[in-house]
C-alpha cells in the first residue's frame, strides 16, 4: 500500500466534495461561456446560462445530505455571487 492510498482510506468523504467541487467547476465555465457568447449572440448565450444552471443543480444532487453549514460560508457565498453579478453587468454593458 502506498501513502496515496492511506489518504483516499482515512478519508473518504473528500473524494466525495471533489466531485461536487468539479460540478461547480464545469458549471462555472459553462456560465463564463455563455456571458462571453451573450455579449455577441444573446440568442446563443441564453441557452447555455440556463445550462450552467442545471449542471450545477446536477452537481448538488451528487453531494447527498447536506453538511452543517456556518454564517461565514454563507457570507462568503453571498459576496461571491454579487461580484459576479456586478462584473456580468459591466462586461454586457461595455463594448
């Protein structure tokens, strides 16, 4: 056995959160795309927003039961979200 293998047997439940980290991932390059093809073909662009909608929502049926969750994350979270917001709005706006 290898120390490799040690790990992925002390913890399980990471390979678990790496997988929900890689939906949320893909689902965030999909949304990127999408803003990006929007700003010139908003009838192309739409349709993969929504996409990255429902990979993401794909992505936390994978997680199963959800894991307490603190203020801070859901802080964290929140300002995340509106900065993206704001620099979606600009970047439609500009140009």
């Amino acid at each position: 056995m290898t120390p490799a293998d040690d790990i992925e047997d002390a913890d399980p439940g990471r390979a678990r959160a790496r997988t929900a980290l890689s939906w949320t991932r893909t689902a965030i390059s999909f949304a990127a795309l999408g803003a990006v093809i929007l700003k010139s073909r908003p009838y192309a662009g739409i349709p993969i927003l929504i996409l990255s909608g429902i990979i993401w929502g794909l992505g936390q049926l994978t997680r199963g039961p959800a894991p307490a969750r603190s203020g801070r994350l859901l802080l964290i979270t929140l300002a995340i979200l509106g900065i993206s917001i704001a620099a979606l709005a600009i970047a439609l706006t500009e140009g």
